[in-house]
C-alpha cells in the first residue's frame, strides 16, 4: 500500500468531517505537484490556478505561508515524491447552497512518485480513445475541481498495462485531453492543443509547454481538434505535472514517430517543469 502523509488544516491527527462539502458534494479543488529534490515544482504556478479556481468558486483562499510551511513540513527530508493540495469550502449544513460565511478545509498529503513503464521516453506512450465522453459546462472548464467521476469512468474503460493513457472527447467528438493529461500536437512549425474553454482541466504543465512555445521556434494554437486531425500530426505527446512530457507513439493502433519531438524540446520542457 502506498504510504501517505496527510495534515488536515494543519493537523496530522485531524480527520474529515463527514458533513464536508468537499465529501458530500466536490465541492473544491486540488493541485498535484511533483517534488523534486526535495522541492515542489511549479510552486508558484499551482497556486495562481488554485486561487482563480478559489476566486471562480467563491472559496476564500488558505493563508499562503502557512501552505507552504505544512508542504514542507509533510516533503522533510525526501528528495521526490507527490505533494497534494486539496481545498473544499468546508462544514455546512444540509442542502446545495453555499454558506455565506464558509470556512475551508484544507488538505495536504505526501506521496510517493508513481511508477510509469520505464523506458516511456523510447518507446512512446500507447493511448486509446475512451468511450466516456466529457460534458460541456463553460463555467467549470479549466478548473481542476474534485468531481473527477468523468476521467474515474473513462479510466476505468481498459485494464491493459499496456496502455498508459487514454484520450476524452466531448459530446461534439472533438479532442479535449486525457484522462490525466494534456494533449499536444505538432503538424510542421505549429504546436496545436485543445480548445478548453467548454470542459477539460488547464494543466500547469500545458500553461508550461505553450510559455516555451515560442522559445522553440513553434507557433502555439489552441483550437478545436477533432480525431480526424491525428492522422495529419508530425507528432503527439501529453503533459502533466508529474510525467512532464510522453512523447505518443500509438493512438487505437495509429503509430507516430516519437523522434519527431526534438531531444532539445524534451530537455527544455523538462528542465522548465522540474528543475526551474
């Protein structure tokens, strides 16, 4: 079993109200970032998503030096791991409706890294397209809330080891990400990736990847892409905050040439991701 660390608004012998709205109804959101050498990654880029979440759902923000004083208190001396931050808007009594005067529960936890197929990086991540499709709600698009039953379904749609990911739709069958990561497609000097603007979680790594975009001579576009559109990329990968970069070499059986993505660009979106 996986051993974790947890503070529950900064207690380690706290435990979660079963009247939280983050229980009862996902009413929150969280960030996952890596550590590595002994530091969370990204540090800065993950709050400025948590607090335009916080600020879309009305959630008041945790004070952000006691944040960081409980995440390094729960990494201490370990050089990598998966730090997590969760924040719900709390206690309520029953019913949907918000309280007027909520009081947040946050949530930090300390995890050990995942262990992915070893050589991913020469051998290409393996995808398929998931059968779950994503709803289209403009007002929670982008935000990383705690209703993940979507990717929960769609990742429960393969039991192949082999495949290390699975890309999501929306309702119209355009591309929207994968179940845990964001889709990235090169067709000559254009960098394309998903409109998210109806669903789908803006990834820190995605905001990573289109920062550098120029930096790499590549013009970045974020458009609608349908499954159409794969069979005219030079290339494919996914990102996230944890995996950084996978080159894609197999999407239900299309191959694509993971050489295609130039060793400079993995090193610098490596470097920008976990070592800046």
């Amino acid at each position: 079993m996986e051993n974790i660390l947890a503070l529950v608004n900064g207690n380690p012998d706290s435990t979660l109200g079963v009247d939280d709205r983050g229980l009862l109804y996902g009413d929150g959101l969280f960030e996952t970032l890596a550590v590595r050498h002994g530091r969370p990654c990204l540090w800065q880029r993950h709050l400025a998503r948590l607090r335009h979440g916080a600020e879309r759902l009305r959630i008041p923000m945790p004070d952000l030096r006691q944040l960081r004083h409980e995440a390094e208190q729960l990494v201490g001396p370990c050089q990598s791991g998966v730090l997590k931050i969760i924040l719900t808007r709390g206690v309520s009594g029953r019913g949907y409706r918000p309280p007027d005067d909520a009081r947040p529960t946050r949530i930090v936890t300390f995890a050990d890294t995942p262990r992915y197929h070893a050589d991913i990086m020469t051998r290409g991540a393996h995808l398929r397209i998931c059968k779950t499709r994503l709803g289209s709600n403009p007002s929670l698009a982008g935000m990383k809330t705690l209703n993940r039953l979507e990717q929960v379904l769609a990742r429960d749609e393969w039991s192949d080891p082999e495949i290390d990911e699975g890309l999501m739709c929306d309702s119209e069958g355009n591309l929207i990400e994968g179940t845990m990561s964001n889709l990235f497609l090169l067709r000559g000097g254009v960098l394309l990736t998903p409109d998210l603007s109806a669903c789908g979680v803006a990834g820190v790594m995605r905001g990573v990847v289109l920062d550098l975009a120029p930096r790499l001579g590549l013009s970045p576009r974020i458009e609608k892409i349908t499954l159409q559109d794969l069979a005219s990329a030079d290339a494919l990968f996914v990102t996230n905050s944890l995996i950084g970069l996978w080159p894609v070499s197999v999407v239900d059986g299309l191959k694509f040439d993971c050489r295609a993505l130039s060793e400079s660009m993995i090193r610098m979106v490596m470097k920008e991701g976990f070592e800046a």
